[in-house]
C-alpha cells in the first residue's frame, strides 16, 4: 500500500529539505505573517511536535496500542496541535528551525530501528478514517503534511510577493 521503508524515509527527508528551504527563505516578518489560520511560526511548531509524536504513535502502533492523538483525529487534530503552539512557544526562527531538525533527527534514528517486517504490519489498531493504522501509515502523513504546508506558504508567499 505504501513504499517501502527506505524510500518513505528518502522521502520524509526530502519533504523536511524542500520545508526547511521555503522556511529559510522568509523574512523574519513574513515567518509572522498569517497564512490562513495559522503563521509559517505556527506550522513549523505544528511539525515539532508532530515530529515528536510520531515516534511515539508508532511506538504505541508496535505495542498493538492506539496511539493517544488518535481521540482528535476526527476533530482535524485541533487539539493536539493548539498545544503544539503553547509546548513549542519560540517565535525566534533560528531556534525553531534548530528545534524541528533536532526532532526530525530523532524520528528518522528512530524509524531507521524498526525492522521492514514490522512498516505495515497491521496490529488490530484502525486508523479513524479506516484502514489499519500503520508505522507506514504515520510516515506517509507526516510525509504529506511536510508538504501540503510548504504548499501553503509557497502559494500565499507568491501572493504576498514574500518569497
């Protein structure tokens, strides 16, 4: 159902890349800018923190566990990441994008541990949207999640002229 567990990890890593490179590019006034409901300050603590949960959602997923943001899941997540804004509060560029590398690091030594067999092993755990909920499964939405808000900047970036 999804790549294999080396070209999901190549591809959590250029997702980081093109991220980090958009993020860079800001100004420090634009990295302030509202993009919608959120600030590009905003998303890069959304991808601290979910950097940081994935590890242990997939851990959980491996125990045979529900992974605990799962009870948001059908509220978009809006809880779990309104805390994300308060845990990661930093409005200094510079450290937050020393922070999402520290914890990007950390969740790809992690997923770099867990053996092939086990990427889409199904562990009885059901995803709310349905479907089993794999180790997989976590990469490839943090996978495009990495994406759709790069998209997001870029696009309201080229509106604002901010790139």
């Amino acid at each position: 159902m999804f790549d294999n567990q080396e070209k999901q990890l190549a591809g959590l890593e250029l997702a980081y890349s093109a991220f980090i490179e958009t993020i860079s590019a800001l100004s420090p006034e634009n990295f302030h800018s509202h993009l919608g409901d959120w600030t590009a300050r905003d998303i890069v603590a959304h991808l601290i923190g979910w950097n940081r949960i994935t590890v242990a959602g997939c851990s959980a997923l491996r125990e045979g566990v529900e992974p605990f943001y799962f009870y948001d899941g059908t509220n978009d997540y809006r809880k779990v990441n309104a805390k994300f804004f308060v845990q990661f509060p930093s409005t200094d560029k510079k450290q937050l994008v020393q922070e999402i590398e520290i914890t990007k690091y950390a969740l790809i030594a992690y997923l770099k541990t867990i053996p092939e067999a086990e990427w889409e092993l199904d562990t009885g755990i059901v995803h709310y949207r349905g479907d089993a909920a794999t180790v997989a499964r976590c990469v490839d939405s943090l996978i495009r999640d990495y994406h759709k808000h790069r998209q997001e900047i870029l696009k309201l970036s080229t509106s604002k002229e901010i790139s």
